[in-house]
C-alpha cells in the first residue's frame, strides 16, 4: 500500500485531491460512505461534497457542534466530549454506520477539550466492524491540515478494506 504524505506547514495539503481519492477508492471497493464530525464545522464533509460525481459513494454526513445534538442526533453520550476523544471518535463512527446504509464510516473528533489538549482523533469502521482509530497532535487550533490529515487516513484505510475484499473473493475462488 503506498503511504500518503501530508505536509506538515511547509506546502499546502490538497484536500479536494485527497476527498477525490477517498472517492475513488470506495469506488474501487463499491463502498458508500457516511461522515461524522465534531466540531470541525463540516470540513470533511464539505470537501467530499464538492468533488465531481460525489453523490454514488458521499450519502452524506452528520454534523455536530453541541455535545447535546451528538446524544440526540447520533446516541452518543454527551459526557464522552469531555472524556476520552479517540474513544468518541470510535463512537460516532459506529452509530452513524449503524444509522446509515453506508459500507464504511469516518468520524473525525475535534471539541474543544481535545484541541485544548493538542488532540484530534480520527475513527473508521467498515461493514465488518473493523476499527481504524488514530490521533493527530495539534497546536491548539482547528486548522485545515486537520481535515487533510483525516482524509489521508481514510483513503488509506478504505485501501486496506478494499484489499481485504479482494484477498477474500480470490480465496473463494481457489476453493
């Protein structure tokens, strides 16, 4: 699989690149996509709704900026902003899996006691219930990059799904 590089400061990141390349890949993978995102003002969301032909992989997303609209919207615990972010990342990712008809799940979490830790977690979940979590340190401020940087891990991670499905069909077939 070959590593995406994000920069870090020096260049710009791409992002509408990268949500073409998600894109591709769950198509490559006949995977539908569904987002879930705390407070990071739909920027996922927003860069994968503007690439061309979007609409057969992107269903769409949810987005939050309340711990309360998390719990309503999505079930999620309102007391899990304020605890363990890679934990909620996890979390919305499962239930807006659970709520949607999408194959694969990316949640990005980002609230404010998480930056004020230099912390933005990073969660996807396949229809098999395979988990993907990473974290990203930041200086205390949403920025961009953050956006970028979850795309690079989902493109990857969507990779690893769509190998995964491949190696299963071809054991099927040797049997």
């Amino acid at each position: 699989m070959e590593a995406i590089v994000v920069n870090d400061h020096n260049e710009p990141v791409d992002a509408g690149g990268l949500a073409q390349l998600v894109l591709d890949r769950a198509s490559s993978a006949d995977l539908s996509i569904v987002t879930a995102e705390y407070c990071t003002g739909g920027g996922v969301s927003a860069v994968l709704n503007n690439c061309p032909r979007n609409c057969r992989q992107f269903g769409g997303g949810y987005l939050f900026n309340s711990a309360r609209a998390l719990e309503v919207m999505l079930g999620v615990e309102a007391s899990a902003v304020f605890a363990d972010g890679s934990q909620l990342a996890i979390d919305m990712a499962r239930e807006a899996l659970r709520r949607s008809r999408a194959g694969i799940a990316f949640a990005i979490a980002a609230p404010p006691n998480a930056l004020k830790d230099g912390r933005v977690s990073y969660a996807v979940i396949d229809g098999c219930q395979h988990i993907w979590q990473a974290d990203f340190d930041t200086d205390n401020t949403f920025r961009p990059d953050i956006v970028a940087r979850g795309l690079a891990f989902f493109a990857e991670c969507i990779e690893t799904v769509s190998y995964t499905h491949l190696r299963a069909h071809e054991t099927r077939h040797d049997l």
